[in-house]
C-alpha cells in the first residue's frame, strides 16, 4: 500500500504501448484531440452530490466507490481518456473540489487528489498513467 507521495521517477511513461492507447475512451472510441487542460476532481473534498454527473457532456465522470467501498462516503471520479477539458465540472462543483490542470500536470495531481489508500493503490495505473499517456500524446503531438 502506498503511503506516500510519489517520486518524480515513479511519474513516467513507462512504454510505448503506453503511449498508443492514449486518447482513447474507455468504450474504445478514440478522442480526436487531447485537451490542454483536466479535471481532477479532489476525493478529499467530494461530497458525490453528481452535480458534476449531470453536466457532462462526454459522460467520463463516474461515483466512486463501487461495492468495495460502501462503507465510505462516494465521490466522484474522472475518466481521463473521456475529459475534453470543458470545465463544466468545475463551474458547477458547489463544494469547489475539481480543478481544471495542465493536461502535463494531471498525473502529480491524480496522485496526490486524496481517497481511501485502498482504491489509491488498487487503480494506481488507471488514476496515474492515464494521465502520462495524455500528456505525452499532447506535448508530442502523436497518438
């Protein structure tokens, strides 16, 4: 279980299929361009009210936890290879816990936004290295 932040080394794409599945959803239907800019929603600070649910318009923001968790409050949770960086999530946030960040800088702020270490750890590779595959795909320009 990981009890601290992580290093700049732990932070990295690791492969070059890494970087050939970026920019696509989970559904499998490639996004055209990454954007400039995320959400990541702070665990910490997410009540689950879904207000940021509903206005979505890619639908990539999910509740969390799922049964796993049930004894924890929910919050939500953002699908980084479904966000276009729209910022409708962090308007609407009544509890101001979405940031919208540098798509470059997504993967320190997924790593560090808080929740139960358990689905930290469990989903370390869909939380964080989603976020290094975009911003690879959008500093180098290919997909």
């Amino acid at each position: 279980m990981r009890t601290s932040a992580p290093v700049a080394s732990e932070l990295a794409v690791h492969s070059k299929g890494d970087l050939e599945m970026a920019g696509k959803s989970l559904a499998g239907k490639p996004r055209k361009v990454v954007p400039k800019i995320m959400a990541v929603i702070h665990a910490d600070g997410c009540t689950g009210c879904e207000a940021c649910i509903e206005v979505c318009p890619v639908d990539c923001i999910y509740k969390v936890p799922g049964e796993e968790f049930a004894s924890v409050q929910g919050w939500c949770d953002v699908d980084l290879d479904r966000c276009i960086g729209c910022k409708h999530c962090a308007q609407v946030c009544p509890w101001d816990a979405i940031d919208m960040v540098p798509t470059q800088d997504v993967a320190l702020h997924v790593a560090l936004k808080g929740g139960p270490p358990e689905y930290v750890e469990k989903h370390w590779d869909d939380l964080v290295d989603t976020a290094f595959r975009n911003a690879e795909v959008l500093v180098t320009g290919k997909k």
